[in-house]
C-alpha cells in the first residue's frame, strides 16, 4: 500500500482538494480511499473529496479540485479575482468574502457548501454576457493563479471589473468598487471595448462609463463607446442619491464634483 499512496501523493498538488472522480482515475477505489483514510493517509472533507491528511487546504484548493477535477465553469471572479491581482485589498479585521462566479444553472457542490473554508463564500451563476462570434472576448476570459504547488483560473482584471460592478446594489457596495476602479489604471482598450460590445446589463455598463469617466482613465479615451448598450430611462445605483444627468444613474452625492 505504501508504494501505491507514495504514487499518488507525487502526483496530488499540496494544498488542493482531489475529487473521488480523480482518485479513481489514479486507481484508487472508494474502498481503496475509506482504507487511507482508516490509515491517517487522507481527510475526508465532503462526499466523494479529500485531502491530504495534515494538509492546510483553503478554499483555493478547492477550486483547484472545481476546474481540474469535476471540470466545472466556476471561477473566483469580482473583487477576488481583483484581489488575487493586487487590487481590492480586504480589511485585517474582517472575516474574508470570496466571490465564485459561474455559467447558468450550475451548481456548487455540496462538499464546498458544506466545508468551512475559513471564509464567507459567495456563489453567482450568472448571465451578464452575449456570448456571440466575436473573437476578442471568450466566454470566460481568465487568468492563471498560482498558489504553490497548484494553479487555478481567475477572472482576467477586464472581466472581474465588469463582475465587480455587477453585485453593486447600495452605497457601500458602490464605494468599494470606486475605490478599486479609481487604480485600474491599465486595463486593456481592446478588451474593454469587447466587453462592453456584449454586456446585457444596462447597470454595469453606464456605471462603469460613470466611473472611468469620473476618475478620468485613459483607457477609456481609446474605447468607441457607442458600442455601448444604455439602454434607455433612468437606473437607481444608490437610494438618496444624486440623478448623474449624463449617464441618467443615481449616484452617491460625493461624487457628483467630478474626480477626486
């Protein structure tokens, strides 16, 4: 048995969570896995997902066993994936909030919601692009992360600001993304420009044009904006705000003298 877990322990990243599916695949039965972990080889940690025994394991493991594993569409997105690149920073003392985006109608295994990950976990299927022939933007346009032994996909910066925006609904919500689009200084035009050509949600759109235009990026100087979708009529951002005439959304008062 030693030879055979030694095996798989070569090929199991530390860090990450392995998927029965995958055990089975390195020929380990579910008897085989009950056996290891009767042996202090494996944690379990959910139905049909382990560890390894005496591995510190985060929610980015588990990730890792989403994409290679179950080969699920699930990616940290939003201000996670801004995160992870060095932007949207979180307070010490507050307990993290990690954001997983997703295609529609799939689902979170159970072993993910069930496990305490050590953070608050926040999953989105979500719908907020046209996928249509354009070769400029996937469907999924993602980034690699690499966390020691392991690697996952993240949302690139261009998409995660568009996901970011996505979840804003009140005044707090809208600050923090502020703050974060106020640094992203060197988004890419091209794919900007690809984004917004496929945007559906009228919200994101006008507030992302509000907040480029507000701390007077560059980039969107090189973006046509009547690829834009506006849609038409009025769009309340934040309750007890402030009508922006140009881009007709409500908007915290504070931002209604221009930049900063």
């Amino acid at each position: 048995m030693s030879s055979k877990i030694n095996r798989l322990l070569k090929k199991w990243p530390k860090g990450t969570v392995a998927l029965q599916s995958w055990l089975s695949e390195q020929g380990v039965t579910r008897q085989l896995a009950h056996e290891y972990r009767s042996s202090s080889w494996l944690t379990r940690v959910g139905h049909g997902a382990n560890v390894r025994a005496n591995d510190n394991v985060d929610w980015k493991g588990a990730v890792f066993a989403l994409q290679k594993h179950a080969n699920l569409p699930i990616w940290p997105g939003g201000q996670t994936a801004l995160s992870l690149q060095g932007y949207a920073h979180y307070l010490p003392f507050q307990r993290e909030t990690v954001f997983l985006f997703a295609a529609p109608r799939t689902r979170l295994p159970a072993w993910v919601k069930q496990h305490d990950w050590g953070v608050q976990l926040r999953f989105r299927p979500m719908n907020l692009f046209t996928v249509g022939d354009s070769n400029q933007v996937n469907q999924i346009d993602l980034a690699a992360a690499k966390f020691g032994d392991f690697n996952i996909s993240i949302s690139s910066l261009e998409r995660a600001t568009f996901e970011l925006l996505y979840l804003v609904s009140d005044r707090s919500s809208f600050s923090n993304a502020a703050d974060v689009i106020e640094g992203l200084v060197n988004l890419r035009p091209a794919v900007m420009e690809a984004y917004l050509n496929v945007c559906k949600s009228v919200k994101v759109t006008r507030l992302l044009l509000f907040l480029a235009d507000h701390y007077q990026h560059v980039w969107l100087e090189k973006i046509n904006r009547d690829c834009a979708n506006l849609g038409s009529g009025k769009r309340q951002i934040v309750k007890d705000g402030i009508l922006d005439k140009k881009y007709q959304i409500t908007v915290p008062h504070e931002f209604q003298h221009g930049p900063r």
